[in-house]
C-alpha cells in the first residue's frame, strides 16, 4: 500500500506501510520409530507398529533420531517421552562439511523432562544437520517420542 503525502511532509513523496511478522510458536513430532541404534546388534531392539516406541531389548543400547525443522527457527524447548526417567538425552547438531559435532541443548536432561536451555538454538540447515541421542538404554526401556517446541 502506498500512501501519497501532499507536500511531501518528512521529506517523504509516499510512504511504504511494512507488514510486522508475528513470531508464531510451532511444534514437531515423532514416533519412538525414527529412533534406530548408534551401533545395531542383532535383536538390540523391538519397534511396535501398533503403539509407535521403539523398545531396548538389550542393556547399553543407545539411539538417535535425525530432527527436520524449517531454516532459520529458534529452538525453544525439547522433550524425550519414554517409559523410564533415569535415562536421558541431548539435542546435537553436526556441521555436514566436517562431520564436527555440537550441542543444541545444555547438556543431558532425563527422559519425560523438558529442557529449555539450549545453546546454537537458531536452525541452520545450510551448514548443520540436527539429531537427537540418548545415553545407553537398558533392556526394557522404551522411547515413545519427541516434542520439539519452536518460533519462526
């Protein structure tokens, strides 16, 4: 829209109305079924088809799972649901270029728990790779999903 000023008030001959963009909270999910094992094993773990967890069959097994978000969003929280709560996970993401790796989250937090301390929390798809890891599951433990709370 263009207004025209008569006398060019300001200095100004029109001027340009800019649209503010409101910052608008969004969420991504998943199953416990884009997790796979850091190191596969026979039989290590079981995925249910029906209810979307992935289980340890296994003591010590440790998953990951890739995270999609649009370029340029702020990470603003992130939260692992399992079965347990004494294991944990972290946010990481990896420079594609170099294989280099580095936290988006603080640090380790307990399955079921919300972590709103996160560090290189603006997405860069152009240069990083994002995933979620967890520490060494024990047999029985199940990941249900992640949560992924967002701007942009």
């Amino acid at each position: 829209m263009v207004l025209d000023l008569p006398g060019a008030i300001f200095g100004q001959s029109d001027v340009r109305e800019t649209e503010i963009a409101e910052t608008k909270t969004k969420y991504w999910t998943c199953t416990g079924h884009n997790f796979v094992t850091e190191t596969p094993t026979l039989k290590a773990y079981t995925y249910s088809l029906v209810s979307g967890f992935v289980r340890a069959d296994e003591n010590t097994v440790s998953f990951v799972a890739p995270i999609f978000l649009p370029h340029g969003a702020t990470i603003t929280a992130i939260i692992v649901h399992g079965s347990v709560s004494d294991e944990s996970y972290i946010l990481r993401r990896t420079l594609i270029s170099s294989n280099v790796s580095s936290n988006v989250a603080s640090g380790f937090v307990n399955f079921n728990t919300e972590n709103t301390t996160l560090v290189n929390s603006i997405v860069d798809n152009a240069n990083y790779a994002y995933r979620v890891y967890t520490t060494s599951l024990d047999n029985g433990d199940q990941i249900y999903g992640v949560k992924i709370t967002y701007t942009i």
